[in-house]
C-alpha cells in the first residue's frame, strides 16, 4: 500500500471512529504526522486527496477542517467526471437512471409534502414548446431534482443530481428541440407530477420508466 493510501485510510478511521467530527479541526500538521507515525509530506497529500473529493477543506492560514460530509458535497466530484464522458457513456448513465429514477418518483408519491408538490407544480407550469434550449434545460433539471429531494433521501437525490449533468442534458435537449418531441416530453413530465400528487407510487414509477427510456431509445438512435 502505497505511504499516502495508507495516511488516507488512517484519517478515515478517525472520521469513523468519532475522532474528527463533521466542521472539526484536524490536529496540527507535525502533531498528526507524528501520531500516525507518517512523514509530513505523505500527510500532506493525503489532505490533498480528500480535499478533491470533499472530505477536508483547507483554509490557507487556519487550518484542516473535515466537511459536513452532506451527501451532496461529497458527490459533486461525480458531475464534473459525467461531464467528461463520452457518447456510448452517457448511455450507461442513462441505464442507471433508468434504475433510480422510477424509484425516486415512487417514493416521492409515498412521501412528498405539499411544499414539494407546489414546487413541482411551478417548475412544469413555467415552461412550454416556445422556451428556449436553456429554459428546457433548466427546467428538466429543477424538476428532476424536485422528485428526488422530494423523496427525503439525501443520498438518493445527490446521487441523481451528480447524473443528472447540465452538459449532457443541454446536449440532449437540443437533439429533442430538433425532433419536435419536446411538447410530448413536458406532457409526460405533467403526468409524472399527477401520479405523485396522486400518491399513486405505482403509476408514477411506470410513467418515469416510459419517460427515461423514451429519451435513451432517441439517444440510442442519435448517436
């Protein structure tokens, strides 16, 4: 195992044993060096590491701080990795949502409040066939989203929010402006809405099945 993997596994199991805290201060570089018995160089990248994917935030001139560890800190890096991606990737990422999001939208019929109802209600009601490629795309997102923070699990919904790309979906969107399929899109997304309001799980998830592969059988057939 390389010096710095095994500094890094050193600071997880003092996340996991309660020894740092979620906001707490890491213990000075020379002091923690000297603890996990590392030299301060292979420490120091190991901060580096899990400053990248959101595990550490170092403040220039006060110290090491673990974050808050919120689910949708630690899954940013995701977007920005999906945002690189290729063609015949975006179809396996496609798949998976194809898994999640049905659930999603089933348990947002079984739990959403009437907050995240109204929320949603906006987000379909404020765009139509005439908005622009931007507006489709903001859209599609904010109402994505609202299904899965309407489920109340936060890994579920910063997990479909890393999916959910602002470059892939503009891509998209544009192939869908094209195909003049945009109006059955919001039709279905009107319809998703109702089975949730509904608290009909069941029809919410199907309709989202019928939704996802719809847009993955016309990128299968762009591409």
């Amino acid at each position: 195992m390389a010096v710095t993997d095994e500094a890094i596994l050193h600071i997880k199991a003092m996340i996991l044993a309660g020894e740092l805290t979620p906001g707490g201060r890491l213990p000075p570089e020379k002091e923690l060096s000297e603890r996990l018995g590392l030299s301060r160089s292979s420490l120091r990248e190991a901060v580096k590491a899990l400053e990248v994917i959101r595990v550490l935030d170092v403040r220039r001139g006060d110290g090491t701080y673990v974050t808050s560890l919120e689910p949708r800190l630690l899954l940013e890096a995701m977007s920005f990795v999906i945002d690189l991606h290729d063609d015949q990737s975006v179809l396996e990422i496609f798949a998976v949502r194809r898994i999640l999001e049905p659930a999603a939208a089933a348990l947002a019929a079984r739990h959403s409040g009437e907050d995240a109802l109204v929320a949603l209600r906006e987000a379909v009601d404020t765009v139509d066939h005439a908005s622009d490629v931007e507006g489709l795309v903001e859209h599609d997102l904010e109402f994505h989203r609202g299904i899965a923070e309407a489920t109340g699990n936060g890994y579920l919904a910063s997990l479909l929010d890393s999916l959910s790309s602002h470059t892939v979906r503009a891509r998209i969107w544009r192939g869908i402006t094209q195909e003049n399929a945009v109006e059955r899109t919001l039709q279905e997304h009107h319809a998703i809405l109702d089975a949730i309001a509904a608290g009909d799980a069941e029809l919410a998830s199907a309709l989202t099945v019928v939704h996802v592969s719809g847009v993955e059988q016309w990128l299968r057939s762009a591409l």
